[in-house]
C-alpha cells in the first residue's frame, strides 16, 4: 500500500475510533499520538489490529517502538517500506555524580542510578540480623515487621520527609479504614486480576478484605461524579496487605504480608498526574544522594492490571507508565523495589466513572513508599549502628524523636 493511502486511512481511523471528541479534529497526520495522549493502552490494540488489517501482515512487538508509532506520517513513511524500522533496544543507565553534583535526567529510554561507594560494612543479612536480635525488628506470624527503637525512628523520618513534599505539592492528607469493601476492589480490577494476593478479614461473609495498596480507598471518593478544574491531590500512609509472605525464605523480611505504604494519588488530566511523578522522580533523586544511598530509578511494569496487560506491555515500549526505585539491600548488589512512580491512564478513571469537567473520563497516578523495605536498605548500605548512619539522618532522627 502507499504511504499516502495508508496515512489518509490512518488519520481517518484515529478521529473517527480512537481520539477524543473534543480533539479528534485537531489531528493530522504530524501530531504526536502517544507523548501528547492520544492513544492510550486500551487504543493502542485497536491501531495496531487496523495497521495489521490494512498492511495484511503482522507487526512484530519488537517494532511497537515510540520511533516508530510517534505520529501517523511516521507510522505510513516506516511500514509502508519507505523508512527505516527501529526494534526495541535495552535501557541506557544515566549515573550521577557525587563530586559534581549533576543528576540524571530521567527519560522515556533509560533509568537514572544514584550510587555511593561499595561499603565494607556488613551486608544486608548481617545488619537486619542485628536489629533482629536486638529486636528493634521484629516478624510477625502474619508476616509483619515490627520496628522499635531507631529502626522506627528511621521509618518516622522517611514518611515526615514524603508528606511534608505531598502537602508542598498541593496534597490533602487523608486517612483510610483498615478494612476495603469487596465491591471496591472488584470495581477496581483487583480480585479479578490477583484473587491469590487478597487478605481476607475473616469477618462472616467476608465482604471486606484488607486493602493491597492505599490509593485504592481513594478512588470511590470520587467516583460517579465529576471533578472540578485542576484536579485533586490526597496523600495517606496505611497498613497493606497481600499474600505473599514466605517465612521460609531466604530473605523473609523483604517481601512481607503486611507493610506501611505512603501514597501521594493524583486524580485528574494527564498533566496533573506526569507533573506529580516527575517532581517526585527529582525529589527522590537528590534525597538519594543525601542520604548516601545507592539505587537506580528504572522502567518497570505496572503491576495494578492484566485485563489489559498486553496494550500496557506495547505502550510500556513506547512510554513509561510505571518507575520503580530499587534499592540495594547487600555489598553483593541485590536490590529490592521500594518505591513506585505509577500512570493508570484512565484505567480508575473508567472503573469508577470520574469524569473531567470536558465529560472525558479522568487519568489518575500514584506514587507509593514502602517503608520497611526503605528500612532494610538504609541498615543493608549502612549498617545496623545508628552512629555510623548519615548525619543527615542522625540529625533528623533527633529531631523526629524531640
């Protein structure tokens, strides 16, 4: 087919089955379909099963590549067999460094590593083994992990230091139940998605479980209705709780069955929630510097859906919707995630049915903390002796406990 013909019946495709009303004839065939949100996971099935139809072959996923999809001239000049063809290539990692002080940018492409020196104090292991026995830790049968002493004190500085950025950036600080009804999480996604990670409260009829993650309490506030201009903010710090704890393995006190998240949750246009994640990205990096900490910010998938797991995997290629932090927990160079920089896109925002004032359904992103795998990692790089912590921290930790 000719690149012509397949651009014109591309760009009749898009604005008639894919964009938005209120935008659908503003596109032409040079405007940016993904950077600019034109296309999001559930539309990209649709593009790519009319592309397939019309060139009568099949697209590897290989060549599902932002350069390649990035406006619809593109998409006729490279697969109607007039351009080249870019595949999927592997992420580039940007270093920082701590004597010039430079952070790197994070970007579509590739991760941002904050790194320190490799330390000679005791791995991971040896240090939570510590806090162990000096029961400033403690597990729980329910897979819990209890902190005393400066391992809470710890814990205390890092969620002070989060919610103070949250409510810099415009947050309401809420509080949530320790129980979520059925019905919300079913509405979600969530016990059609991971039935096997649901905690159930044991109560008769068992029509609450305990929440998997804080943001999904939010979602039902506004639901069924419609916001105002700008968008909302919350942030919360709660108990969650998935099955998963193995008390049998290896390294039992990183994957837990119970465990403190905070969550900032931005609920609104597309602009609102890329805003929030990429000012916390930036604030993460610098505190990562300050506190010493080696961990690397790096593209991950998003583990919130799978109805629609194949359309987030191919815009995965094309845009990152899920960030995840990682930090190392030994001098051997294990790492464990500890935060997650998340776009659902309009997946809540169709699920609950929230509304932008333009009648469009709303795009909505969180950003979770996990502060006892935080914990692990600080002792793991520094050691379970508080006197050999940062000063940072040290100082904080005075000053929390005041």
């Amino acid at each position: 087919m000719p690149a012509i013909e397949l651009e014109q019946r591309l760009l009749a495709f898009t604005r008639d089955k894919l964009a938005a009303r209120e935008v659908a004839d503003a596109i032409t065939v040079d405007t940016r379909l993904f950077e600019d949100r034109v296309i999001d996971s559930l539309k990209v099935l649709e593009l790519i099963a009319f592309l397939q139809s019309a060139l009568r072959r099949k697209i590897p996923d290989a060549q599902i590549v932002l350069a390649n999809f990035r406006t619809i001239a593109t998409i006729a000049r490279v697969f109607a067999g007039n351009g080249p063809v870019a595949t999927t290539r592997g992420t580039r990692t940007v270093r920082s460094s701590r004597r010039t002080g430079t952070i790197g940018t994070i970007g579509p492409s590739g991760t941002t590593r904050v790194t320190r020196a490799a330390s000679p104090r005791a791995g991971a292991s040896a240090a939570v083994a510590a806090l162990l026995a000096r029961r400033e830790l403690e597990l729980t049968p329910d897979g819990g992990l209890l902190m005393r002493g400066p391992a809470a004190s710890l814990r205390d500085y890092f969620d002070a230091t989060v919610c103070g950025w949250a409510l810099e950036l415009g947050a309401t600080e809420e509080t949530f139940p320790a129980e979520i009804p059925l019905a919300t999480l079913g509405r979600a996604g969530f016990t059609t998605a991971f039935p096997q990670k649901l905690v159930w409260t044991g109560k008769p009829g068992d029509e609450t479980a305990r929440p998997p993650a804080v943001c999904y309490h939010h979602y039902p506030c506004v639901s069924d209705a419609t916001l105002e201009d700008g968008g909302s903010i919350v942030t919360a710090i709660g108990r969650c709780y998935r099955n998963e704890f193995d008390a049998d393995s290896t390294h039992p006190t990183e994957r837990l069955g119970s465990f403190t998240m905070r969550e900032i949750v931005a609920v609104g246009d597309t602009g609102l929630v890329e805003r929030l994640r990429t000012e916390l990205m930036n604030r993460v990096s610098l505190w990562m510097k300050e506190l010493e900490l080696d961990g690397q910010i790096v593209i991950a998938n998003d583990p919130f859906f799978t109805t629609e797991a194949r359309g987030r995997m191919l815009m995965q290629q094309m845009l990152p919707l899920k960030y995840e932090l990682r930090l190392r927990v030994d001098t051997d160079g294990r790492s464990v995630a500890a935060a997650s920089f998340n776009n659902h896109e309009q997946h809540f925002g169709r699920a609950f049915s929230i509304l932008l004032p333009s009648g469009d359904f709303a795009h909505s992103g969180c950003v979770a903390f996990g502060w006892e795998r935080w914990v692990i990692a600080f002792v793991g790089q520094h050691g379970a002796d508080e006197s050999s912590w940062p000063d940072i921290v040290r100082y904080r930790n005075v000053t929390v406990n005041a």
